[in-house]
C-alpha cells in the first residue's frame, strides 16, 4: 500500500459524511493494490462495522469471478466497505441486491432524465452499459462480517478499447464533471439505510430492487454455472435468487451472469 500525502478526497468525502456508521472510520490511500484486499485483511483483524477504504488508483482491482476490474487513477470511486450486519438465513442472499439498489438509488439523483437499470445481482447499467461494479466478500462460512467492495465509474470519459461498448461513466452520461466526494458521501447513506431496511422490511427492498431489474418478462440466458439455462426472466425470491420459467418449469438461479440480449444465441 502506497500511503499520500495528498488526501483530499478522504478528507473531503469525511466533511460531507451523514452516516451514523458507514465510512466511519474511513482509510483513504491514494494507490492500493486493491482496496477489497486491504478491507479483508481489516476485516481479519476485527475492523469494526462501517470501517471503509477509499484509494485514488487501484493496481490490482478485481471483480466477480475473478475479473479485472480497470479504473482510470483519480477520476472514480473504488472503495469497500466492512460490514457486520444483523442479519441471518434466507435474507443474507439480499445483502448485494440491497447494495446494488442502495447505489443506484443514489447515482438517480444525478442522472435524470435517466435512470440506472439493475442487472442481477448487482450491476448497475445507464444507457445499456455498466457504471458500477458491487463485489461482496466474506472471510468463511459465517454471514459477518462482509466486505462491500464498490467501484463507480465517474468522471472517467474514455474506456480500454476491450470495454469501451461495455463501460460508461457518469460523466459519459450526464454530459458533466460529478463531484466525487459528495457522490461518495451520497452512497453510504444510501447504503446505510437501505442496508438497515434489509433487517426490518426486506419485502420492500425486494420490491424497489426489482422495479429497476432490468429484463423482466424477457428471454434470457445464465452463463457462468455448469450448464446454460435459458428462460423468461419472472423476478426475484426471498434469498436474492433469481426465478427464471425455463421449458422444463420454474427454475432457481443463485449464481451466474445474466445475458439479456438473445439475438446472437
Ligand atoms: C464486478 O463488477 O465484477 C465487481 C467489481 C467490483 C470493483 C470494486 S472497486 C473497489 C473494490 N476493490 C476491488 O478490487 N474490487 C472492488
């Protein structure tokens, strides 16, 4: 970890702080290798909830399934968050749904006319292409406590030729410059609460979630698992599973990607 002298951006999203937890303390570091990775070794040492880490530039950012994940220096959010929540069972399954909703719920505020799309679990898309990545970690078998790693696309205006008709930004979007501490400051009070809300009305969050799911009523197709399911997509169940109703009947999703675009299968 290369620690900076210049941490404005901590220093500023700590001014514009909210919450009563989340980013509380909160580790700015200009460049990291991967700020999940220092929040899971925090977590290892008993970081308490709402510890986060914010880095500037990531070296060795990463993403589901062991996917890279490239963020220009100085212009994006990258951070994570460790989390222990009261929560157990079923509901755990929600914990990346609500945090996807959380941030999309945040990034609305600034986008109108558009607004953010959810694809499950936890992409969040504007104009069809991705302007955040949510990867959720966990140090064994038990619920808590959990790494929230979030990596938002801002004020970044061009992307790597090998994402460039996937990525947007939303500068890309918005046609203007977004400040990044006050977006920051804006999801972990949008996280903080809809996270609560999971403890005490996960029906609503289940119902806001799937308001914004993209590709409802449509055909689509889950990679990533052992075999390839095709289906309309119905919706969600309790645990954050997605329901797909396939030719052999309804099928329960847990993991996979979504692909939604069936003209080229
Ligand atoms: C995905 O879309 O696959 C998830 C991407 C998650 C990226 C964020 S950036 C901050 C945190 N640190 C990482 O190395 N990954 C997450």
């Amino acid at each position: 970890m290369s620690h900076s002298t210049d941490t404005s951006l901590g220093q500023k999203v700590s001014a514009l702080l909210t919450t009563r937890t989340l980013g509380r303390p909160l580790h700015y570091v200009h460049t990291v290798t991967s700020t999940n990775t220092i929040a899971m070794e925090a977590a290892q040492l008993d970081a308490p909830h709402g510890t986060s880490f914010l880095a500037d530039y990531q070296t060795n950012g990463y993403g589901r399934r062991g996917r890279l994940w490239q963020a220009a220096e100085g212009q994006n959010l990258t951070f994570s968050i460790v989390l222990h929540l009261p929560i157990s069972g079923t509901i755990t399954g929600m914990v990346p749904l609500a945090a996807a909703l959380a941030v999309s719920e945040a990034i609305a505020k600034t986008v109108p006319p558009n607004n953010p799309q959810l694809k499950w679990p936890n992409d969040i898309l504007l104009e069809g292409r991705k302007v955040c990545g949510i990867l959720l970690q966990s140090l064994g078998a038990q619920v808590n406590p959990i790494v929230l790693g979030i990596g938002l696309n801002v004020n970044q205006s061009t992307f790597p030729p090998e994402l460039s008709d996937s990525a947007t930004s939303l500068l890309l979007v918005t046609g203007q410059h977004v400040d990044r501490a006050s977006m920051m400051a804006s999801v972990l009070l949008h996280l903080e609460k809809t996270l609560g809300l999971l403890s005490t009305d996960p029906a609503l969050v289940r119902k806001r979630y799937t308001k914004n799911l993209m590709g409802v009523g449509d055909n689509c197709q889950i990679t990533g698992v052992n075999e390839k399911i095709i289906g309309t997509l119905i919706g969600i169940e309790e645990s954050g599973a997605l329901i797909l109703e396939t030719s052999k009947g309804l099928r329960t999703i847990y993991a996979g990607d979504v692909s939604l675009d069936m003209a080229d299968n």
